[in-house]
C-alpha cells in the first residue's frame, strides 16, 4: 500500500471512529461530510476497508469498525493526541495550533517514535483539549461528559472536554479560562435571552450557548457531596 493509501485509510478509520463507529452504525453521507468528499469515493473507499477486514458495511445501515478497525483507528487517534500533548508541552505551541499539526505528523511517526514520546511525556492520559488518548493495547477510557449548556443555576461544573476544531474559539476560551481542569459556577441563566451567567475563578463572564457550544464536563464533586 502506498503512503498516500495508507494515509487514507488511517483518515477513514480515524473519522468513523469520531463518529461513534465503534459502538454504532455510520452513515455514509455523514462520512462523506466530515471528509469534506464526494459519496462515490466514500462508497469505493468502504469496499476497501471491508475487503481488508476493517470494517462492517451495510450499504442500507452504513458503516461500523470491526476489531481490526478499531484498533487501527485508536493508534491513529493515540499519534495525534500525543503529537498534540508533545507540541504544546514541550515545543510551546498553543493548542489554538496544535491540531492542524498533529493532523499532518500522525501518518509518519513510526512505533518507535510514538513509544518515545509517550514515554518522555510519562505516558499521558489527556491531550492538551481534554481527549483521552488510548493506551498501546487501544484502550480507551470512557466517561459521560454533557455540555455546559445542559448544567443548571447554582451548580459548579468541572470542564473535561473541548472541541478542537476552530483556533479562533480556542484563544477565545483560554482567554476566557474554559480550559480543561477548570471550574465553573453557574450563576445564572436567562433563557430567553439565551444568556449564562458564569464565574470562572475571579472573572464573571456572559455567553451564550453558541459561545459555550463544544465544552463538555461534569458536575464537580462539591454538588454531589451535597
């Protein structure tokens, strides 16, 4: 298989797996949106990784990883967010940065490579967004993360997650402190309005859901304490 191939594949694996394909059916529509490609060399695509073994495919239910998939798909996804972890930590890229980067470096890291940098990152749990990122075997730590805007008045909110995606939000949420660790309490909320009222240590912000939309945590321990 050529480098070009090669990297395809990890793309196509690495997308269905962000689409929930390793627990669900994906479609192919869905799959052809988020590669930015046109349907018919998705469909082309497919019948490749289903002849490698890779994937299950049903033209009707679409797409969903077999074991061999999924496993592939958690190394690509274990590269990309140590690349990510190793840029920010150790080069002192922002992470605003990081993800375009780490896009183009995941395909040519060699084994040895990503066990060196794991092992001179003491083997990380968490890339600099919050991701988990699988262990060796492709493990993956699963948790139930909801979004800011599903969290309540009076409730104090752990960040976990952020989508990394968009460099712009990025800066704007570390400008903010929506970083993951951090903790917010939620002072208030206007719905008509679409409005939170926030306090994120000393600064008090106001946002709307579109402002808060890919930030996702947990119900920090002080509220289920009480």
């Amino acid at each position: 298989m050529s480098a070009a191939n090669s990297r395809a594949v990890e793309d196509y694996l690495k997308a269905i797996h962000a689409m929930g394909g390793a627990e669900e059916f994906v479609s192919t529509q869905a799959i052809a949106k988020k590669l930015g490609v046109r349907a018919p060399s998705v469909t082309g695509m497919l019948k490749r990784l289903k002849t490698k073994n890779l994937i299950e495919y049903e033209t009707r239910s679409g797409v969903r990883l077999k074991k061999a998939g999924l496993l592939e798909a958690r190394r690509v996804v274990r590269r990309h967010r140590l690349v990510e972890l190793f840029l920010t930590k150790i080069l002192g890229l922002d992470w605003s940065e990081v993800d375009h980067e780490a896009e183009a470096l995941e395909h040519s890291i060699s084994p040895r490579l990503e066990q060196a940098i794991a092992a001179h990152l003491d083997e990380p749990l968490e890339d600099p967004h919050g991701h988990p990122i699988p262990s060796p075997e492709g493990d993956l730590k699963s948790r139930k993360l909801s979004p800011l805007t599903s969290f309540m008045t009076g409730q104090t909110v752990l960040i976990r997650e952020v989508r990394d995606d968009n460099p712009d939000r990025l800066k704007r949420w570390k400008n903010q402190g929506l970083v993951p660790g951090a903790k917010v309490f939620f002072a208030d909320h206007q719905p008509l309005d679409d409005l939170f009222e926030l306090q994120v240590g000393e600064k008090t912000l106001t946002l709307g859901s579109e402002g808060l939309g890919g930030l996702l945590g947990e119900l920090h321990q002080e509220n289920l304490n009480n």
